[in-house]
C-alpha cells in the first residue's frame, strides 16, 4: 500500500491534469502490451499492436531500445515519465538530459528488482544506454501505437476529469479524495493507495498531482522516487470500445464528411494550424478558414493566437461529438 501524507497546506496544492499525459500513457500502455490484463478495454487495441510488430520489421528494430525498460511488473526507471506539460517533445529532451549517474542508479535499480522476481538479464545496462536513441524510440511508440487513439484517450479522460471537478465544485478537497475509492481511500490526512509495494510518502506541502489514464489499469502508479514532484496516476473508466474502430463516423453523419474530417484532424494532435488542418484533409486553404470558423462558433473548436500563428484545438464537445456513434 502507498499512503500519502498530507498536510493543510498540501490540501490546498491538490492539482488535477486534464488531459492524457504521454509519457504516463506511453509507459502505461507498454504494461498493457505485455499482459492480457483488460482484455474488454484493451484486447483488440493489443491484438492489433502485437500483429503490427509481428509484421513490421522496421518498427521492431526502432522500438528495440526499449526492450526491458519497462516490465510488465516491478520498479520503472523514473528518467521515463518527465512532466509532460509542455508536450511530448519537451518531455523527451527532458530524458535526454538525465544525468548518466541518475541512470546508472535507476538501471541498477531495475536490474535488482528484476533479479528479485527472478528475470535476471532483462534490464539493460547502463554503458549500453543512449539516450537519444530512447527517446527516438518512445516517439515513435508514442506515433504507431497511441496517437492513433488520442482523440478518443482524450475525451475518455475529459469526462472524468468533468466528473471529478463537479465534486469538487460541489463537495470540496474531501469530497475529490474520497472519489478515488475504490482503488484509494482518504483517512484523513492519509491517503491510502491500491499498491504493490509498502510505501510512506509525506507530501511535505508540495501538494499532489492527480493525472488521469487511459491505458492505466486496475490500479494507481507513481514515481518510485519520493524526492520528486508528487504525482498519482489514476485509471479511468472505460467503456468496452474497440480502439480499432474508425473515429468521427457519428460525427460525419451529424456534420457532413468535410467538417467532421477537419474537426478529427483537428482532435488527432493538440493544437494545429489552418494549413496543417488543410494539409492534413486535403481541404483548399480557400475554404479551411470558413469551415473551421463554422466548427468554433458551434462550441467544437477553440482557436487561439500563438505567435504569428492560430492554432485550433477540439473543445470537449467537439470531442464528445465524435465520439457520437462508437
């Protein structure tokens, strides 16, 4: 069990993610891919990745980096799962630029823990570790296995996320920490977490980060660090959906091909421009500006000035809207 240790002014540091974080989902999802856990939530999303990399070559040899970086069960190297709030690309060079002693450390640290449960030899060694090639690697996981779905991973989270906020709108901090039952339960100031190991982390008034997962399973994870920012990975709710269906096809029957097209590309990558949008549709730049001012004052799409750029971004309608007909 992990159990938490809050203190006033932890309760008041209570942040809560939310959107899919991609590192947690990239480490998350790799867990899933080398069990049969969740076979309703993930069996066809898993049977499909499996085949893929069965078939492609190519795709085996670039993801190969990561071959025993993250087992099914037992300690993750932390240098994995960077803050990824200013995207996945920020997160990436963030590993990049982990100290070799700090992998070192955590490497040796997985190879005992593997050793432990007795699967010597499946950690990678430290000399034999590049960074930059890991985190090439992730990327490409992260494009061929999960960004596929992030639309759908994304409107999954924002429902709970607006579950979660009304309580706490509604109830308070401890209205928030009670929701998390079953797989947590707050006795005051302890919060006491479904875990496989023994744990005792006091907060110390950093305040926790609650991130909300898709491809989290059964129950929470955090860093195995306690000197590191605070943060508790959470399942969310899933619905039986087979991530291999097409996305958008409600949507294409309530707003027509073009616009639902637009608002998918839109949907699939967080935060684009017109010409990408265009580019991506195969729409002419003449008439992307008008759909996409259509898509806005409808509420499915937020457009913000970002340099000399406007980038457009998929409102939680507009994501529950595609989401319409799975």
């Amino acid at each position: 069990m992990l159990r938490l240790h809050f203190t006033a002014d932890d309760l008041k540091k209570i942040r809560l993610l939310r959107h899919p974080d991609p590192t947690w989902e990239i480490i998350c999802s790799m867990c899933r891919l080398k069990t049969d856990e969740g076979q309703t939530a993930f069996g066809t999303w898993r049977s499909t990745t499996r085949h893929r990399l069965l078939r492609d070559e190519r795709l085996r040899a670039a993801l190969s980096p990561l071959r025993g970086l993250v087992p099914s069960v037992g300690y993750i190297p932390d240098f994995l799962t960077p803050s990824a709030a200013d995207g996945l690309p920020a997160a990436l060079d963030t590993i990049c630029s982990t100290s070799p002693r700090e992998v070192s450390h955590q490497l040796t640290r997985l190879d005992t823990v593997q050793r432990g449960i007795g699967r010597p030899g499946t950690a990678p060694r430290p000399s034999d570790t590049n960074l930059l090639v890991i985190a090439r690697a992730l990327d490409t996981y992260f494009e061929t296995t999960v960004r596929p779905h992030w639309p759908r991973m994304r409107a999954v989270v924002g429902a709970d996320v607006d579950v979660r906020t009304r309580t706490l709108l509604d109830g308070g901090v401890q209205a928030l920490l009670e929701g998390l039952a079953p797989f947590a339960r707050w006795r005051d100031p302890v919060l006491e977490v479904d875990y496989p190991v023994d744990r005792d982390v006091s907060l110390d008034g950093r305040g926790l980060l609650l991130i909300p997962s898709f491809f989290c399973w059964r129950r929470p994870t955090a860093p195995a660090n306690p000197a590191l920012p605070p943060v508790l990975v959470y399942p969310v709710a899933k619905s039986p959906w087979d991530l291999a269906q097409p996305w958008g096809t409600g949507a294409a029957r309530l707003l027509g091909r073009t616009r639902a097209a637009i608002l998918s590309a839109i949907a699939r990558r967080d935060g684009r421009t017109s010409s990408d949008v265009a580019h991506a549709v195969g729409v002419a730049q003449s008439s992307i500006s008008y759909q996409i001012t259509v898509l806005r004052e409808s509420g499915l799409v937020s457009s913000q000035r970002s340099g000399k750029c406007v980038v457009h971004t998929a409102t939680p309608l507009g994501l529950q809207i595609l989401e319409a007909g799975h």
